[in-house]
C-alpha cells in the first residue's frame, strides 16, 4: 500500500456552510467525480466544500493482484457477492473519520457533512456513514452496496440510525448488479433510515436524470437548514 496523493476540494461558493466527502470507486482517483459540481447546479443554495480524496494504491486480490487505487482489498467474487477485507475496511472508515475532524476543525460541524461516493466509495459510505458516532447530515450512494453487514451491525450509531439516504443505482449494472444496491437499501430502512432508491435503465455510470434527482434531494436538504 502506498501513501495516497493530495485530496481535490471544490467550493461552490466563499465560506461554505456544508461539506461532502465523496469517494471514488476502484481503480479511479480523487479527480473522477469532480466534473459533478458544476453539474448540480448549486448557485442558489448555501456554500458547500466538496472533498474528493484519493483511495490508496494496492493490490486487488480479486483482480489478479493488479495495483489500483481501492478503498480496501476484494478477496473474490462468490456470485455478485463480494469477500471483502474487513481490516482494510476498517483502515478507510478511520480515514474517513479524519477528514471529517478536517473539516469540523474548519468549522463545519458534522451535522452538515455529507458522505458520498460511487461503486466500492459508495460501500465506504454505507460502511463510515452507519457507524459513524456523530449525527451526519446524510448519505450520496450512487451504484454502491454494504460490504460487510456484520462490522455495521457490530459499530452502529444510535446517531445515524435516522439518517436521510439517496440511493441509485443501474437496472442494467454489469459489474454491482442492482439486486446489491437494492439490498443495500433494505439493509439501510431496516436500521430506520430515510432512503431514496432511484434505478435507472443504464450500465455501472452515472445519468443526467439520477443527477436531477441528487440534485432535488441534496438542494432540499441544504435549503432546509
């Protein structure tokens, strides 16, 4: 494992009020969804920090042990299931809870933090998001899924048992099939969250109308504060 390059923030406006943690899927980096700010359309709503952090370089067990940049190690495919490294799991969830100290030492509380990611950053929110032991202002998962149920259920805060959830995903996902994202969601109302399930008919990608819908979904949520 390697140490992970500079994270990329993105301010939409001077003094932000909120901030996102958005986390990037295998084999991608820090730059892969900064193109999504702009396309929110957020002139109109309160200042947010969009921080993009890069996953460490390592070897995915699953996929012939290529070096990429991964949240944590796959250890195989059993069907659409995932055997996941819990330790590297739990590595990730503490980087996660740095970067929101960052930003609470700058001023943001995490009451007005969001997590967000897609695809194996996605699984990163559900995993950090769930258990994390302060009140988060809620959770972006776009075509992700839970990696490990039993360390959520073994960590779970009381703090986000409530939390507000956008959940999408592809109906046609050839690499997470959308059963994973659907149970996701189940797993997520069955701890009392709020979730908003979007499926749309496309691959493992993001689609204009799934940002409307994020757009409608986060905009409502920075305008009620």
């Amino acid at each position: 494992m390697t140490d992970s390059p500079s994270t990329i923030e993105v301010e939409t406006a001077p003094n932000p009020e909120f901030a996102v943690i958005l986390m990037h899927g295998l084999g991608a980096d820090a730059n892969d969804f900064v193109p999504l700010v702009p396309e929110l359309r957020l002139a109109d709503a309160p200042a947010v920090r969009f921080v993009f952090p890069s996953a460490s370089e390592m070897a995915v067990t699953a996929n012939n042990g290529y070096v990429m940049r991964a949240w944590y190690d796959i250890l195989s495919f059993e069907g659409i299931v995932r055997r996941v490294d819990e330790a590297g799991i739990e590595a990730s969830v503490k980087r996660v809870r740095a970067l929101i100290a960052e930003q609470n030492a700058r001023g943001i509380a995490t009451e007005r933090i969001f997590l967000a990611g897609f695809s194996q950053g996605g699984a990163m929110t559900y995993q950090a998001g769930l258990t994390h032991p302060e009140r988060l202002a809620g959770l972006i998962v776009l075509s992700g899924y839970i990696p490990s149920k039993g360390l959520i259920d073994a960590s779970l805060s009381e703090a986000n048992r409530h939390a507000p959830v956008f959940a999408a995903h592809g109906a046609f996902d050839d690499v997470l099939d959308v059963q994973l994202g659907e149970d996701a969601c189940e797993f997520a109302r069955e701890q009392g969250c709020d979730v908003e399930w979007h499926a749309y008919p496309m691959a493992h990608t993001v689609c204009m109308e799934e940002v409307e819908a994020l757009r409608a979904w986060f905009g409502a949520r920075l305008n009620a504060s």
